[in-house]
C-alpha cells in the first residue's frame, strides 16, 4: 500500500459579509461526550512518495539532492537514496531511488513514529544535459579480468541500475543490452525496452518525440519496438579488475621469451590443428576376487590402473585391462596384501579429431562426430603436440686410442688401427630399450671391455668380443643396444675405446608449470603427462 504526503494545488480568495444575526432563534447542536461515535485506524505504507521538483520540468543533476524527512537526512548517489550517511566513513543505508527526469522519490525505508516534516536542502537542475540511451567507453588499463566489470548509471525514469558482464563479456537484462570485450577494456550498453506494439499502446508509443516508423519490427506474427530507456550520462560509473603483467625473466623461465607475447598466452586452437576430448572417471570394484573380470560402465578406453582406498597404486601385473570393452581382470596369484579395499579404477577414454572452425566464444568444430558421451564436470578438451614418427637410433662411431673421461663428439689423441664394422653389424637399438646417452666401451685387454654411460655410468655387465654384448635397460627390460660379435675386428688393446651415442625414441619436450601468486591450498600436487601413439593392430 502505498501514499503521498498532502500538496497543495492552488489558492483562491474571497470576499465573506458576516453578520449577527437577528432573530432569537438560535439552535445549536453539541455534543456533550467526546469519545462518542469517534473510530481510529493505522495505514502502513510500503513506500514514501514525493515529487522534489514540482512545479518545473527540468532534469535533476546527479549527486546533488539532499533533504529530510523527519529526523532523516537523504543523499543522492547515482539515482539510489542514502539514509542518514556517516561522514566519519561515508557510509549510510540504501533507502530508495529517485528519478532524475520528474523529480518522483520512492523511500523505501525511514525513521518510524516521527513526524513527516519534508526539508529540501539542496537540488540542482539543468536544462543542458540531454539524457542518452547508448553509452560507450573504454578502460583506461587492459586486459579486464573476466566478469570483474561493474557499470552503475542512473536512469531518468527508472532509478539506478547495476550492470554485470557474463564471461563472454555480454551485458543483457531487460533494460540494458551490451558488449564487454575483455582485451581490449572496450564497454557499449544499449538501454531500451523490448515492447510489444498493441491497439492500446500504440497512440502512447507514437505521440513520443523519438518515434520513428523504421523502428519497428517483426518476430512472427507480433510488431516490437524498443523503447529507450533514458539515462543521464554524468552518472555512469563502472568498477573494473584489470591485469598487468611482469616482463618475463629468460633466466627464471628457461627458455628465450623475445617471440612469447607479453601475457605469456598463446592460442592453443587453430584450424586444422589436433584436438584430444577426454573424460577422466573412476569406479569402485564390487570386491577383490582373483580371475574375476569386472566390466566398466564404458567401452573403448584408453587408459586404465587400479589404486586401492589409500590411493596406492595396484602393480600392473596383478591385473589385466581389456580396453576395447572396458573390462579389469583380476589375475590368478592376486591377492590384496598390504592393500585396502574397496579397489578403485580410474579411466579415461578419449576422441582426437581435426579443428575445422575456432569461434572467439571457444566454440569449436570438429570434422567428424564424437564417439563418445562426454559430461562437462569431468570433460577436458586440449591441443595435442604433434611428434609424428619416432626412432630409436645411434650416431657418432668412432675409436680412439684412450679414455679420458671426457664425453666429446670427436676422437681425440692418436689414431688406432682396431675398430667396430658397424657397416656389416649395426649397432641394434630398440625404441623400448634405448635412452639419450653417450657411451664408451673402454677395453681391459685384447678381448675384455666395460661399458659407461655419461649419465647411466658404469654398467654392471661386463664385455666380450666373443659374445654379442647387450646390457638390459632396468626400467623396460630390454637392452639398452646389442653389438654383435661379429662386429669386432682385430687389434684391441687396454685403454682403448669404441665411443657412439643413442638416440631415444622420444621427443622433446618443454614442461613448465606457472603457479599464480597465491597462498597453497593442497600441501602436494601431481600431474602426468601422456603420450598417444598410433599402432598395427593384427586382426
């Protein structure tokens, strides 16, 4: 329920003959008890309503109304009522709104149980400043931090309004239509209401001095039109997060930073470029039986181990995974030891497919469908780093008449007669056995060798040019290289040394991980990182 305070319309004089009057007969009427007849009733109103500028039409500058009602002081900040504001620290109660073009006041809340005396103290109008529906401006600092603008304005007939951007930079309400862009701090908001053109309506709508016939539009079988929404430019205000960024340190990053951008943020997506979607998922086993198979609520998975309730990972030679059906197999000798039940299973299944279309929303296209069901909460879509083919190797043969423990790519010292025919006997590599080193075979005599790697150092396994020499690799368990024993010619002596590096199958690869400045929420973090190859599948 809502009411407004009495005002007084006009004032008229007249001119009034009183007289005695003649005759004696007088009557009168009283009433000798007071509370006879006599009723009371309490109204409460929702909202105090009054008009500031009554009597002119002129526009209310913003900032500059100031009065009281009652006990209460009222100030205007961008079309919203502050209620008796602390000037210790400029802070007072949100108690309704004014409107800067008809001078209305909506108080929302105020000192009950006093009087209602109205105070005017301050207002300043102008007939200069013409209201706008469109406002564009740009920040002075860029890039802005996604969602962290705020743009506050006042309106001439609606109050104050409160303006957020989504994470696409999009500013959309019913009576304020924008654009953020996040790069480069430029803001345009539109204000207009979407209104639907009907009989009753449309002599209101026409008699306005905006009106124009092109404005009108069709969404089938309804006409629309937007109706400005008018706001006073010298009251917008916006509040705005925005980045800057460290010049980056080669020394501290590892790497030459000239061709990195300034940011550090590189575009991952491009057309034509390799894409991975992948969903990680777990599932907890029924039990621990051995021999049991357990299917996985998905098929045609990629990746598959089994930890147990601590988070300790299952050896992989106590199971089996079938990754075209999604099946875990227990295997016969499996039992759980120091391991806590329930087991779990965790896996990924994936979809790699070529970018076809980038958006600047970060919608992408792929040119074939997805294969799979993907949920957004355990869904990651990555670039892939593309190696192509890959193959273990050895380079650099050569002899040399003694080893000095310094690991060069050229012989050094005299030349000697012996040497190893590789052109006939190859040194055999295998890309599961072979690593990136440098190694020397340094002879103990005519026959006897050892073998040193510049970082694997000395091997266990001594040498013979009688035998095929094939040192097994610890971590694959397949040889590090085989030199046949065929290979060797004659002339050998202590302190001589055969020298050749291997070339790993592998690629490299820069991992560096940026923490931002903040204190840690976990006391450890992990990652993997995984590599996908392409294989002959016998059928």
């Amino acid at each position: 329920m809502s009411f407004y305070l009495p005002q007084t319309s006009n004032i008229e004089g007249q001119d009034v003959t009183l007289k005695a009057y003649q005759s004696t007969d007088i009557a009168v009427k009283y009433r000798d008890t007071s509370g006879l007849n006599s009723n009371s009733k309490i109204v409460i109103g929702d909202k105090l309503r009054l008009d500031l500028s009554s009597g002119f039409d002129e526009q209310i500058l913003t900032g500059s109304a100031r009065f009281k009602v009652g006990v209460d002081t009222f100030l205007d900040r961008t079309g919203t009522l502050y209620r008796n504001v602390d000037p210790s620290n400029n802070s007072g109660i949100s108690s309704g709104v004014i409107q800067y073009g008809t001078g209305k006041v909506e108080i929302d809340s105020w000192t009950p149980n006093v009087d209602n005396n109205i105070t005017l103290e301050s207002l300043t109008t102008t007939t200069d400043l013409l209201p706008v529906n469109k406002i564009s401006f740009r920040t002075p600092i860029m890039p802005i931090r996604p969602q962290s603008l705020t743009v506050v304005v006042g309106t001439i007939a609606h109050g104050q309004l409160t303006l957020t951007a989504d994470e696409n930079g999009v500013i959309e309400t019913s009576q304020a239509h924008g654009q953020v862009n996040w790069d480069n701090g430029f803001v345009t908001i539109y204000f207009y209401t979407k209104t639907k053109i009907t009989e009753a309506n449309r002599a209101d709508i026409e008699a306005n001095d905006w009106y124009d016939p092109l404005l009108e539009y069709q969404e089938g079988v309804d006409t629309y039109i937007n109706v400005p929404v008018w706001v006073d430019a010298s009251s917008v205000h916006y509040n705005a997060v925005a980045y800057t960024y460290i010049p980056l340190d080669s020394e501290i990053l590892g790497l030459s930073a000239t061709r990195l951008p300034i940011d550090g943020e590189i575009p991952i997506f491009r057309v034509g470029g390799i894409v991975i979607v992948s969903s990680s998922k777990s599932q907890a086993l029924p039990s621990t039986i051995a021999r049991t198979t357990y299917n996985l609520n998905d098929q045609r998975i990629s990746w598959a181990e089994l930890e147990d309730a601590n988070g300790m990972k299952v050896p992989f030679d106590l199971y089996t995974v079938d990754y075209d059906y999604g099946r875990v197999t227990l295997g016969g000798d499996f039992t759980m030891g120091n391991l806590v039940a329930p087991l779990t299973v965790k896996y990924r299944y994936q979809d790699m497919g070529l970018i076809r279309d980038v958006q600047i929303n970060g919608q992408l296209t792929f040119t074939k469908p997805l294969t799979h069901n993907y949920d957004a909460v355990d869904t990651i879509v990555g670039s892939a780093l593309v190696i192509g083919d890959i193959q273990a190797r050895y380079t650099r043969k050569f002899v040399q008449q003694a080893w000095n423990s310094v690991w060069n790519d050229e012989p050094t010292g005299t030349g000697i007669s012996a040497n190893y025919n590789d052109s006939l006997y190859p040194i055999q590599v295998t890309n599961k056995g072979a690593t990136q080193e440098r190694w020397a075979i340094v002879f103990t005599g005519a026959e006897a060798f050892y073998c040193v790697g510049e970082y694997t150092g000395r091997l266990t396994l001594a040498g013979s040019t009688n035998t095929d020499y094939a040192p097994l690799n610890p971590v694959t368990g397949a040889p590090y290289f085989t030199i046949k024993k065929e290979g060797w010619g004659v002339g050998w002596a202590n302190g001589n040394v055969l020298r050749f590096n291997t070339v790993a199958a592998n690629f490299p690869i820069w991992v560096i991980r940026t923490v931002k400045q903040s204190e840690p929420s976990v006391l450890s973090d992990q990652f993997q990182i995984m590599l996908r190859g392409d294989i002959d599948r016998v059928v």
